[in-house]
C-alpha cells in the first residue's frame, strides 16, 4: 500500500491505524526513505511498535489528529496519507484532510 500511495524517499506519510496492517506500511515507509512517518494511533501497545518502528506517534483522535500533524509538520501536512483500518467516520475524515491537494 506504500507505493500505491506515493511513498517515498524525502517524504512525509501519515499512517491513519495501528492494526498489523498499519504496523507493517510504518516499516515498508521507513524503508522506502521517508523523511517522516507519523502513525495515528489510539492503542498505546501498538503506538509502541510503531515507535520502535521509526514512527512519530499521534493521538488517532479526529481533531486531536489534525492539530497534532499540523503541529509535528509546522502546518505543512503530509506528502501522503495511508488508511489502513475500517473506514470509520473519523478515519475518513482524516485521510480527506491529509490527503495533498
């Protein structure tokens, strides 16, 4: 899912889940070169992994979600964003506001 959505050296990717799934595009970003890959997370064992990961770690709630990439990306946003959890409300609406124009 990485490459399919852009990934790649010098960016910036957020990762919308923290299911093995999730887990595993945090590692194929950080080998694809990625400057930056910010997991949202809600589940403080897996934000762990993906520290370990090379993750920057995020609230996965909505707003807290936005305000926490705006400020880790100095209101820049991410490159590309990876949804990888059911399609809740609030994950879509996350991967809409990540997404680049």
């Amino acid at each position: 899912s990485s490459l399919c959505r852009g990934v790649s050296k010098g960016k910036t990717v957020a990762v919308i889940g923290d299911g093995a799934v999730g887990l595993c595009a945090v590692l194929a970003s950080k080998r694809l070169g990625t400057k930056q890959v910010i997991l949202l997370s809600t589940h403080v064992d897996r934000a762990k992994i993906g520290k370990k990961f090379g993750a920057t770690i995020v609230s996965k709630r909505a707003d807290d979600a936005i305000s926490g990439v705006k400020k880790l990306t100095k209101d820049a946003g991410v490159d590309g964003s990876i949804i990888r959890k059911i399609k809740t409300r609030s994950s879509i609406y996350q991967n809409h506001f990540f997404r680049p124009n």
